[in-house]
C-alpha cells in the first residue's frame, strides 16, 4: 500500500509538470542594427493589436506592394501601401473618426481579381456591427466600394446574450472549397465566433459561437489566432479569457477541414455543424494553475503540422516568450528568452492596467522556423530576428533595432514576403503609450486628450543616406525625414494658436504640397477637427500668433485684430520670425491688413538688410537655425510676391546649401523641435520651387 501511495504521488507529480516548459539557447549573429529612428515609417501615426491578422501582406500582380493597414490616434483607419519598386508610400483614410482605440485595426485579404477586402471594427461600442470594404479596382487604394455593416451576431439563436459586439477580424479565404471565405471574430458574449459566404462577401451567414470556456458566473473574453494555408487548412489557438482576469489562462488548440474539428495528430473532434467546441475537446498546448499564458501566433510548418508562440507570466512583470510545435505525435514548448516588463507607460502612484502587454513575439509564415520578437535590451524594446533549426531547442539571433530612444514593439511579419523580399516586418515604434485608448473607461484615472497613444508604424528598410548635393531627390529625402521627426515627435504642450505651432503645421502643409501624400493632408486635417477651446489666445494675441494659427481665416475677431496690424508690431521680435510673418502676412492677409502697402514699402526700403541676414555665416546652428530657415523662406517668398529681385535665388541656394550641409554635418535632424522643422520645411519648399523652375 505505501508503495501505491508514492507511485500515485509520482503521477501526479508527472501531471502536474506535463507541461513544464524546457529553456533554449542562443547565440547572436552579426548584425547591422540601428536605433529604430533611422528605419522609414509606413506612418507616423499608427497604431494595431495583435488579434486582427492580416495586419500586412504583400501582393505581386501588376505591382509589387506590401500593404498594411493602421488605425491612428485621431480614430481613423487608413490602408497604406509600400510601392517595392518606386520606393513610394501611399494610404487611404477607407473610415473617418471611428473610435480612437488600438483594437480596431483592420485586417486584409485578396479577392481573386487582386481586389482588397477589408474588414475593421469598434472594440467596447455595442451593438456596433463588423465593417468591410471592398477596393474598387485590383491592387488599388484610390477608391472603395460603399461601406458593407456586417451584423453578423445572431441574437435570435443565442438570446439569452449579455453583451452584443463584434471585435477583432480574422478573414480566411478557402480555395480548395470554392473560393468560400469565412471570418473569424469575438462576438456575441465575447465568445470566438465564425461566419462563411459562398460569394465574395457579398452576403453571410448569421455567426456561430466557434468556442466556448467553461464558465461559472462572470462571461469569460477567449482570445483567438487564426491562420490557414489558404487552400484547405485553418490553424485556431484559444485562451480560456484575459490573463488580467483568469485565474487560469491556459492555450489550447485545433485545426479546421472539409468541414469538420480537428486535433493536431488528425483526430476529428466534431463537425462544424456542431459548434461550439470546448477546450476539454482540443488539444492543451499549455495550462499551469499558477503561471498565466496569452497567445501570440500560430503558423505551420512544411507538413501542415502548427506552431503556436506565446507569452507566459510567472509574474505579472516577468513575461516569458514561448515557441511551441507539434512533432506528429506531441507539443513541445521551448522557452526562448525572458523580458522584464511591459510596454505601457504606467502613470505614476497607479497600478498598471495592462501589465500582460508583452512587445510580442510574430511568426514569420513564409519560414515559420523565424519568428521576430520584442526584446527589452537596456531598458528599450528592441526587434530582433531569432532563427531555429531543431524546433525551438537553439536559436541563431540577429538584432534589427538597436540603441533606440523609444520602446519597438508588436512586430508583424508581412504575409506573402518570401524569402529575399527586402521589407519582411512592420512593428509600432512607440512615442506614446499610456493606455490603448483616448477613453480609458473608468479602468484608470481619465486622461488628457493629448496624452492618448502615439505610435509609428516602422519597415525594416533603412532611410536613405541623406547626401549634401543639393538635387531635387536629395532635397525631397532631407525633407521627409525632417517631416517625419517633426510627426512622430509632436510637442503636446504647444497650444494650437501659439506661432510656435502654427509654424510647424504650415511646415507640414508645405510638405503635403510637395509630396501630396494623403497622410500628411489627413493629420493637418485632423488637427483642425480636433481643436480645443483650452487651445484659445488667453489674451495673448501677438502679431506672431495671429499670423501663423492656422485657423485665422475662420475667425472674425482674429481678423479684426490683423486689420490693425503695423509695421512695429512685427519689428518687437526676432528677425527671423519677424521677417518671415510679414511675407506671410502679405501672402496671405493683403485684402484685411489695412497698412499692408506701407510694410510692403519699408520692406522694399530695408532690402540689403534682409539679405545680410540670409548670407549671415554664424556657426551655432542651434541658435540660429531657426531665423536662418526663415530668412531664406521670406527672401524666396519676397521674391514672388514682387519685394525683391530675381537675382537673389542665387543667394538663397547657397544659403540652403549652407544650411543643410551643417545640419547633415551634426545630426541635428534627431534634435530639431517642431516649429524649426516647420520652418526647414516651408524653406525646404520654396528652394525646390526654384530647382523645378530652372
């Protein structure tokens, strides 16, 4: 008898580490890595979850394109596009003003024709339905079809529902059944649930719960990831609910085909017929009772067989990255690195709310022997690409980012980026994360409009060398990378009738004229929509201010303040800003000023003195750089508007040589504040008008 009690306590001791987890090894190969700042963005100001997938595929038809959707902090959801061979950049706002919150990020699929199906949602709005939009044309972002609202949820088979909502998409298409497409979602009551159309979406069935945890009183929020080859297979991994609030967290998983449940050695656990499943019918990738876990991807590998990588949590701050795969006959889960915290900006004196936020670890699909991972080094998230041969046992890792100033987190290996396609991953290059919305809904104290996130969506190819000769494409290159700094570094403590502001947005419009790329026009315009009454003069209303609020036009007691405008209240500040606001001035209020023809003459009179300033050789850039830029936009603007002769575009060119020689010479792109990069832009534009015209 006292032998059975030990062999009894044996096997449970067995059970109890049936899912104990072995530790890999690595070792780092040479890299080339780079502080995430010196790669291109996708977008300035983007932002994804990780249960919305495909977040970017690339598509080879008449282009060769990575495209990549994004929601941004204004609540808009943009589709964007990397042109692989003209090195272009493009997006489309497909859905104004939707709901300023991480998870509504949309995911994309191809048609048959090339077409772009693409289906977003809103995170905690009830009754809100599932969104899709079709492009109009193949491989083309321009235009899109009506709005489709998906209200997919069946509130008549399952009517005893708590909660009515639909959020993250996971779109599949089947080829080997008829092109079927079928759509993966957290549904009604939170559960995962599934709809099909046999025709291109056009219509759906109504959505069936596809699994369901055990629950006792509270409703429990699954987590999905969905992945298929496209031809027959679909891969899912399911947690019991969010880690936050399980006791229990665990991962599990199956596979759908022709029409039935499977688990991953081929057993058939039901037909689709007969959904839900329950996590006692799957396959248990892993369960603890006292280590949570959250899933981060599925993919499989060359004989159709899963792997799944995941986060587990022996505490709240130490967040374990997991790589599990099937062999034939059983899982098995290497441990593969350890982080030490999460990403969110936890306010001071309040407990994080999202402290499961892990930077993410994303298999590469096309070789899912890859995975590129979030890796805190130093404090920072870096991404990094680790490679394994022997199933998770030891990894050869190669560092994509390194020595940021900001956390890189979320990574997405694009779909379709087969080996030797230059751009293979996006991720979020944070400048602000605090929480993952403007609302934090009663979870913590309320934030400020301006502190809602603030992320750049970053490829891993590098920006170009910027070279000192000034040619149009030279110029262009120096320009977006000042834009771009500028975007992904707003200065929130600026109020938007502040001249400082208003410099940077003319800046960014003076870009947008150049470029006319979307997402440049969609911020300005949204800054616009989004102003603030706490944004208000305050008494403060300087000829400066005036001049420069972007908004002027539209306000009647600004421009009955600019009638009375006089050479001396431009004369009481620095020349640089003053001569700069008198050619705006002119440009842009000749018909209110009233003494607009006597500024007009004395700055005929002072010619030598303007262009003194502009052939000023002083070498403290950081003092001067500003008036510097702003000299040589007014000279060039004078010239236009008839103040001075022609002859002097020869000055301004060496002028800006001189500029942006020394700024290339110290690096100071990284340091400029947002009204120095407004003013370099509005520059920058004026000396292209003379290049194009010579």
């Amino acid at each position: 008898m006292k032998h059975f009690s030990y062999l009894l306590f044996f096997l449970c001791l067995l059970g109890t580490n049936s899912f104990a987890q072995q530790k890999a090894e690595h070792t780092f190969v040479t890299s080339e890595a780079v502080s995430s700042e010196k790669y291109q963005s996708m977008t300035f100001n983007g932002v994804w979850s990780w249960f919305s997938d495909p977040r970017a595929v690339y598509y080879e038809g008449k282009y060769k394109r990575t495209y990549a959707g994004w929601i941004d902090n204004y609540g808009d959801v943009h589709i964007g596009y990397y042109d692989h061979d003209t090195q272009q950049i493009a997006s489309k706002v497909i859905y104004d003003n939707l709901e300023i919150d991480d998870h509504d990020n949309p995911s994309i699929l191809f048609d048959e024709e090339g077409k772009l199906l693409v289906f977003f949602n809103t995170h905690l709005q009830d009754e809100r339905p599932l969104l899709m939009r079709r492009s109009t044309n193949p491989e083309d972002i321009s235009n899109w079809s009506p709005l489709k609202e998906l209200y997919l949820n069946d509130t008549e088979k399952y009517s005893d529902f708590k909660i009515n909502r639909n959020t993250y998409t996971n779109p599949v298409r089947l080829s080997k059944e008829d092109g079927k497409l079928y759509i993966f979602w957290r549904g009604i009551d939170l559960k995962p649930s599934f709809s099909v159309s046999n025709d291109n979406g056009e219509t759906w069935s109504k959505g069936e719960i596809l699994f369901s945890p055990t629950e006792e009183e509270e409703l429990k929020t699954p987590y999905t990831k969905v992945y298929s080859d496209g031809i027959s297979k679909i891969h899912f991994t399911f947690t019991d609910g969010h880690p936050t609030k399980e006791k229990k967290n665990g991962l599990y998983y199956m596979y759908y085909e022709n029409g039935a449940f499977y688990k991953a050695n081929g057993k058939k656990i039901k037909d689709i017929s007969e959904s839900p499943v329950f996590h006692s019918e799957m396959d248990v990738i892993y369960e603890a009772d006292d280590i949570k876990s959250w899933n981060w991807d599925i993919a499989q590998d060359a004989k159709g067989n899963p792997i799944v990588t995941y986060v587990r949590f022996p505490e709240k701050n130490k967040h374990i990255y997991t790589y599990a795969t099937f062999t034939g006959k059983k899982w098995k889960s290497y441990d593969v690195i350890e982080n030490i915290g999460w990403f969110p900006e936890t306010r001071k004196g309040m407990e994080e709310p999202e402290p499961h936020y892990a930077g993410g670890i994303i298999i590469d699909h096309e070789t899912p022997n890859t995975v590129y991972m979030s890796v805190k080094r130093n404090g920072i998230f870096e991404i990094e690409q680790w490679t394994t041969n022997n199933n998770g046992k030891f990894w050869k890792a190669k560092k994509i980012t390194e020595n940021s100033t900001k956390n890189n987190v979320r990574p997405f290996a694009v779909r379709g980026a087969k080996e030797g396609n230059p751009l293979q991953v996006l991720w979020l290059q944070n400048t602000k994360y605090i929480y993952y919305a403007h609302d934090t809904r009663g979870k913590t104290e309320a934030l400020n409009f301006r502190d809602r996130y603030r992320t750049a969506v970053k490829m891993n190819l590098r920006k170009p060398k910027l070279e000192a000769e000034l040619t149009k494409e030279n110029l262009i290159n120096f320009l977006r990378q000042v834009a771009e700094h500028q975007l992904e570094n707003p200065n929130r403590k600026l109020t938007y009738t502040y001249w400082r502001y208003g410099l940077g947005f003319a800046g960014t419009e003076a870009f947008f004229d150049i470029t006319k790329e979307a997402r440049y026009k969609n911020e300005l315009l949204n800054i616009k929509q989004y102003e603030r009454e706490e944004d208000e003069f305050g008494g403060e209303k300087k000829v400066p201010n005036l001049i420069w609020y972007y908004s002027v036009e539209n306000n009647r007691e600004y421009l009955q303040e600019l009638e009375e405008v006089k050479m001396d209240d431009f004369m009481n500040h620095e020349i640089g800003l003053a001569f700069a606001s008198m050619m705006r001035a002119i440009e842009k209020f000749d018909q209110t000023i009233v003494s607009i023809n006597e500024i007009k003459a004395k700055i005929r009179e002072n010619t030598d003195f303007f262009i003194k300033n502009l052939q000023s050789k002083e070498d403290d850039y950081h003092e001067v750089l500003l008036s510097k830029a702003l000299v040589i936009y007014s000279v060039t603007k004078g010239i236009q508007l008839g103040l001075f002769d022609e002859k002097y575009e020869k000055a301004i060119i060496i002028a800006w040589k001189d500029l942006q020689l020394k700024l290339l010479e110290k690096d100071v792109i990284s340091s400029l504040d947002n009204w120095t990069s407004g003013a370099i832009l509005l520059a920058g534009k004026e000396v292209l008008g003379i290049l194009n015209a010579e």
